[in-house]
C-alpha cells in the first residue's frame, strides 16, 4: 500500500528527526532543471504567476535565488518535517515514534510542483511551486507535462503487484498522476461534517482529515483496505452506505 499527499505551501525547515537518515530526492535533477527557469522570474511574474502579495513575491524570489540541488543540513529539512500546512498538521510527524516514521518512510509519497515525488527522508529547501499554475519553461506549457509521465512510471516502479494507492492529495496534485496508465487501483477518500442533518464538506476540516488518516495507517501499521477503513481518529467514522470499491466515504 502505497499513500499519497499534496505539498503545502507552509514549510519550515528548522524541523527534523533523529529516524531518519537524509536521502536526495528521486528527481532531483529534474528540479534543478525546473529551477533555472524560475530562478531568473522577477518578483512581479511570481506574484502574478501564484496570485500572491508583493511581499510574499519577494520572500520566494530570494527562494529562487538560494536554491541549489545539493542544499546543507541547515538549508534543508526532510520532507515528512518540512511542509506545515493543515494536512501536515494533522500528521504531527514530530510527535510520530520511530516504527510510525519507519511505516511512512517505506509507504508514503509527497507530490512536489518542483521535486516531483518525494520520500519522507529526502532533503529538500524552501520553495514554492504549485503545480496546478501555469508556468510555462522550456517547451513545457505546465508542471502536468514535465512530471506526468515520470511520477506516475515511478510509482509503478515503487509498487508491488496488487498494491492499493491511497490517494489523500488534492485534485490540483493527483491529477499528475495517469490514471490509465498507473498499474495500481486507486482509492479516493471524501470526508463530510455532519451539520443540522446534513453533509458538508469543509475544506480546512478536509486537510486536517488527510493528514490523520495517514497519521493513523502510521500508527497502527494499516497494511490493507479493511485496515484503513478502521480509521477514527476526531470522531470520524466510516460511511459504509457512501463509500465504494474505489472511494472511502469518512462523516464526523
């Protein structure tokens, strides 16, 4: 079983663990690539590329200005440790004991905008690049095109016959992934807050779900479907009515 989440745009590389010992990310040379495109973007393309403020324009440009492929301990951080978003939040991999980290190490995968795929262990700098914005480099339209092909042919690489794929990403990540061409059944998740009678999708409440369900395969070593489906972690529950062979509904 193999499980997938998005980045997210909070990181903070002060972070780390004594667990594990720092990899170098699978395609890091496909970064570096990606890299001397956005490295030479002013502050105005970023801030208008990512829609974001002139301040946080200039914080990624001087990013784009330090990033180097072969960054020092006190540049980097692992992966698991360095994105803080509400996904990784409800993951608390601080808090996580070695077999949860060595669980994750083996089984969980982080999509990236700029390192593609990413294994807990590997170091990686401060940056930001969404996948789902429109930069255009080299003869690139977007990100989809650059890492389709590679991410979704290194998954099957990764993955054992009849390995399960949890995906626990946003639409924006996933849909790097082909479908029709990875070698492995995907299973979905949807999570509902049940208010006044009926189900309503909370997208911060959403994140935060994400991040506790892969904190509870960690936890109790999930090795199968069923495994994953015992997942109650802040009241949620299973909605067996809801859920499919291809979707796991979870209300609260």
């Amino acid at each position: 079983m193999k499980i997938i989440t998005s980045p997210a745009k909070l990181m903070n590389i002060e972070n780390s663990t004594d667990f594990l010992r720092s990899t170098t990310p699978k395609f890091i040379n496909g970064a570096a690539f990606i890299h001397s495109f956005l490295k030479n973007k002013s502050p105005k393309y970023l801030s208008e590329l990512m829609d974001i403020s002139t301040k946080l324009a200039d914080e990624n440009w001087e990013r784009n200005q330090k990033w180097n492929s072969k960054p020092k301990a006190k540049e980097s951080a692992p992966a698991l440790f360095a994105f803080t978003g509400e996904v990784y939040r409800g993951l608390d991999a601080q808090s996580l004991d070695k077999k949860a980290v060595d669980y994750l190490q083996k089984n969980y995968r982080i999509l990236s905008g700029l390192y593609g795929l990413l294994k807990p262990s590997d170091k990686i700098m401060l940056y930001r690049l969404e996948m789902g914005r429109p930069f255009q480099f080299d003869d690139y339209k977007n990100l989809y095109g650059f890492w389709s092909e590679k991410i979704t042919g290194q998954l099957n690489d990764e993955m054992k016959k009849n390995e399960i794929l949890l995906n626990l990403g946003s639409n924006e990540y996933f849909k790097v992934i082909d479908r029709k061409k990875l070698n492995h059944k995907v299973i979905d998740f949807e999570f509902y807050e049940i208010r006044e009678g009926k189900l309503k999708t909370i997208v911060v409440y959403t994140k935060h779900a994400r991040g506790l369900v892969v904190r509870f395969c960690a936890e109790t070593q999930a090795k199968t479907l069923n495994d994953v489906k015992a997942f109650n972690y802040d009241g949620y529950r299973i909605d067996e009515e809801k859920s499919t062979d291809t979707k796991l509904v979870f209300t609260r």
